[in-house]
C-alpha cells in the first residue's frame, strides 16, 4: 500500500457460512482518517457476525476473507490486540463494580503511563466531556446517556484507528438516542478516529461517509 492509501480499506470481502455453504459478496469500505461507514441490514444478516472477524475474534459458524488495512498495514493474520481497533456493543458493557475512572483506566494498561497521567487524562477527558464530577460513580448511579458517552470514551481511549459500533444506541429511548448518536458521531469525527456502524435504524446512518447496503438472502 503506498503513503497515500486511506486510513481503512477493506476490499474483496467474503462472509461464508460454515454449515450451509452460503458466501455473501459484501462492498469495499474505504475511509478516510475520521471517516464513518455505516451498514444497514435487518437484525439477523450476519453483521454483528462480520464486525466480530473484523476485531480478530475466532466466530465459529462464519469465516471472513478478503484485503483488509489499517493504516497501511494487512490486519487478516494479527491478533486482536495487534489489530488498532475497537469496538462499541449494543449492551455497551462497563464494569459494574469499577467507578468511572476504574472503568477508563482499563483503557490505559497497555500504555507506558504512571498512575498519575492515567489519573490526569482521565481527569481532563471526563472535564471535556462535562463529567468531571462523576469520576468517581459506578455505572449503575448513572443515566443510559451517561454510560453510552463514558462506554465511548473507553474505546478511544486507546486510541485505535477504527471503532467498530454495533447498534450501540438500541437501549436508549428515542430522544436520549439522538442526543448520544449526535454526540458519538462529533466525538469520533473530532478526534480523527474512522468507524463502521452496523444498524437496522436508518436515523443512525444519518452522518455517516459511506453508505453500505447489506447484500439480501442470509439469516442467521
């Protein structure tokens, strides 16, 4: 890949199914550095399926191939550590018994920081956001917005190329989903961090790059 290759490229995708023997054909995604694609489909097509190979998870029943760089390197064959991605779910699972900053420290292990820049960058990344004074509240004394935005900031944490959302706003109600969907998507686009979200909604998709049409004829 030469200096001027996008951020992610994902091309020649094929999703197989094991047992029945049915490959789809899916779309190249190309993004620029703080571009988003976002794919539509009905619950059920394989996507959560799609974006689990795309982290580097071993899923049984599907096998994914195809040419797939990150910042000009081929991620097919590294582990998921290796990978420079993350990913947000639906249930958007932090630790229930770990405050706040527990939760986002859990982001920073792998970095060469001291206990106190950890403590630091959490500190002025929850002041961003206009959460400093929750630093120290479990996930449970917080709203469903709250912990979208805080289950967010632990994935960038870390800083990965890619951020990988899979219907991460379902558990929200309407008005709070638009909020934090708006939020999500000014967060990311900020920080130069590309992502992929897969919904069945299509007000999700509203700000996305690239528009990805799941290929028809598979259920799970």
């Amino acid at each position: 890949m030469s200096s001027e290759s996008p951020e992610i490229c994902f091309r020649e995708q094929l999703l197989h199914w094991q047992e029945s023997g049915t490959t789809l054909a899916l779309p190249d995604i190309i993004l620029a550095k703080g571009q988003s694609a976002g794919v539509m489909g009905p619950s059920g097509c394989g996507k959560s399926s799609w974006l689990r190979c795309l982290l580097g998870e071993a899923v049984g029943h599907v096998k994914l191939t195809g040419e797939f760089y990150v910042r000009d390197r081929e991620i097919s064959k590294l582990a998921i550590e290796d990978r420079n991605i993350g990913i947000l779910l639906q249930d958007n699972p932090l630790f229930p018994h770990y405050s706040v900053r527990k939760n986002l420290a859990f982001a920073l292990q792998k970095k060469n920081v001291s206990r106190a820049e950890q403590n630091q960058m959490i500190a002025s990344q929850l002041a961003l956001l206009g959460m400093a004074d929750f630093i120290d509240r479990l996930p449970g004394q917080l709203s469903g917005g709250q912990r979208a935005r805080i289950g967010l900031l632990r994935t960038v944490l870390a800083e990965p190329a890619l951020v990988l959302l899979d219907e991460p706003f379902n558990a929200l109600d309407s008005q709070r989903r638009q909020q934090v969907r708006d939020w999500t998507f000014a967060f990311l686009k900020q920080r130069g961090i590309s992502s992929i979200i897969v919904s069945h909604q299509a007000d999700d998709l509203t700000y996305v790059d690239q528009h990805v049409s799941w290929p028809e004829g598979v259920s799970e």
